[in-house]
C-alpha cells in the first residue's frame, strides 16, 4: 500500500500470557522509529486490531530507556492456558499479529530500518 507501512518494517515484537491477560512488547530498531512509534502506535489501535478476540481492555506502557513499549490486553486469552479451547492459548500469535498492522509512512522511513 502507498504511503503505508507495516509496524514490522521499524520494530520487532514478543508476546506472551499472562493469566487471562496478554502482553505484547514491541522494540523500534532505531531511536528514530521509538520515536516515530510512540505518537504512530496507541492502545486504541492495537485494541482494535484486536477487536475479534474482544479484550477488555489495553494500556500502553513506554520503555523509552530500550526503545521499546509493553501492551497489556486484559482478559483477551478467553481464560488462559489451563482453561482456554484456542487454539494459541498463551498468546503467542498475537505479535506476529500486530506486527502486520498498517501505520502511516513516516518521512524519515530510511533510518527507522535495521
């Protein structure tokens, strides 16, 4: 898509349960991309991108010290490891998930890359 990105394009992501819970952390390549992904990269867009699985909730959590931010989905796991009949019961499909969301295309896209 013109004019478009995919979040994997300026960071990597690692997700995991827990409980009932999710999190998701997300790692911009470069300060630039930190950056560019704290104001590109909110809450309410990784809630609805997520909207099917109907989490209660999602706080964004910035770790400016790695260039990273933690997303934490509330009750997303439909009762978690133990409990769950999904198919990813520990949340592991959702940043490879998240990676493929769209975001602007920033100006400085050449320094955001690894």
């Amino acid at each position: 898509m013109n004019g478009w990105i995919r979040l994997g394009e300026v960071a990597h992501a690692r997700s995991g349960d827990k409980g009932n819970h999710a999190n998701i952390g997300v790692i911009a390549f470069t300060a630039a991309g930190y950056e560019y992904l704290q104001s590109a990269l909110t809450a309410e867009m990784v809630a609805q991108h997520f909207a099917a699985w109907r989490p209660r909730g999602v706080d964004r959590f910035l770790l400016p010290g790695i260039q990273a931010m933690n997303f934490v989905l509330y009750d997303i796991l439909a009762g978690g490891a133990s409990r769950s009949l999904r198919t990813d019961t520990q949340g592991k499909v959702l940043a490879p998930s998240l990676l493929s969301l769209w975001l602007p295309e920033p100006p400085e896209l050449a320094i955001m890359r690894k």
